[in-house]
C-alpha cells in the first residue's frame, strides 16, 4: 500500500508495526513523499522514525494517570487542584463530603475564598502563595464548609511543578474533629 500510495502521488504520515533485522516488532513512524519531475513520477521516499521507546513512555504516563487519578478519587481526605492563580481545578468526592461544595459549584473560583471565612482568608492566601513557590505546607488549622461551619482539618499542600516551573498545587485536607475530641476526653 505505501509504494503504492507513493507511485500515485500521494504522501502520507502513518504509524505501523515493523520487524527489525532480530525478529523483534517495532513501531514506527513513515513519512513518504513521492518526487515528480514536470509532473511525471520518478521515485518518492519514505523515511521510518522508531517509535518503541514513545509508544512505551507513552503507556508508562498512562498508567501513571490512570494510577494517580485512582489516588485522587479514592483518598479518605479531601483534595482540591488549583492552578497558580488560586483557581480551582478539581476536586475528589471527600471534598464534597467534607465542605459540601460541588465542582460545578466552585470551578474556576478561588480556592482561598471558597474555604475560608473571610476573617482568616490573608493567611490561606499567604499559606498557598508559599505553595506555590514551591514549598510544602504542613499544618493544622480551621477551613470553612459551605455552610459556614468550621472544619478543624491537618492541611498539607502539594506544589505541582513541571521541570522547573510550578504550574499549581493540591489542597489535602484531613478532618481532625474526632482526634481533637479523643484529645479532650483524655486531658
């Protein structure tokens, strides 16, 4: 089909499996191009690219997703994404449970402000900032549900930095309420 495809004219850019010298399946890219002189063909070219390592890491990202994605949804805290200006991104169902929000509620708004009750809100700004200059946070403090109930919550936040660059963060809240009970009862 590729001779082919050259000998009318035509050019083409299609990935395919091939077998090297070894017996071994490879996976190629092949660009080819026919070369005409006044219109009439005279030959044409194809060029393979190896494509094994690509296809590879490529697979290795996917399940690396799809692995990280199981993480984020399933964790028994809540999570929020947000990007570098404080927007939200994303949140698992332990944030729904735990705040009340849903995403279609808050995508897009500032994490900042969706969580706190405006009396605390330049210290969240000032935690997430230090986020987002690529420092962890770890902390214990209160975070506001959509009701306006306090939520004492350990707050760990997680820079996500691609090379060098931060490109956003996670908010991982865990509820303390029945700790700080237990924590009572014993004192």
């Amino acid at each position: 089909q590729i001779t082919e495809d050259i000998i009318n004219g035509e050019s083409f850019d299609l990935e395919r499996d091939r077998i090297d010298k070894n017996g071994n399946f490879l996976k190629v890219r092949i660009n080819g191009v026919a070369i005409k002189t006044d219109g009439e063909f005279k030959g044409g070219y194809s060029i393979y690219t190896d494509m094994t390592q690509r296809k590879k890491n490529e697979d290795k990202i996917i399940k690396q997703k799809v692995s990280f994605e199981a993480l984020f949804k399933n964790s028994s805290d809540a999570i929020v994404k947000f990007d570098i200006n404080h927007r939200i991104l994303e949140i698992n169902e332990n944030f729904t449970s735990l705040f009340g929000y849903e995403i279609n509620e808050i995508l897009g708004k500032n994490v900042d402000d969706v969580i706190s009750n405006g009396e605390d809100n330049l210290n969240m700004i000032d935690l997430t900032d230090t986020l987002l200059n690529g420092i962890k946070v770890v902390k214990e403090g209160i975070r506001f549900d959509k009701k306006g109930h306090g939520c004492e919550v350990d707050i760990q936040g997680v820079p996500i930095i691609s090379g060098d660059e931060v490109i956003g963060g996670y908010g991982i809240y865990t509820d303390i309420a029945n700790r700080r009970y237990a924590e009572k009862e014993l004192a």
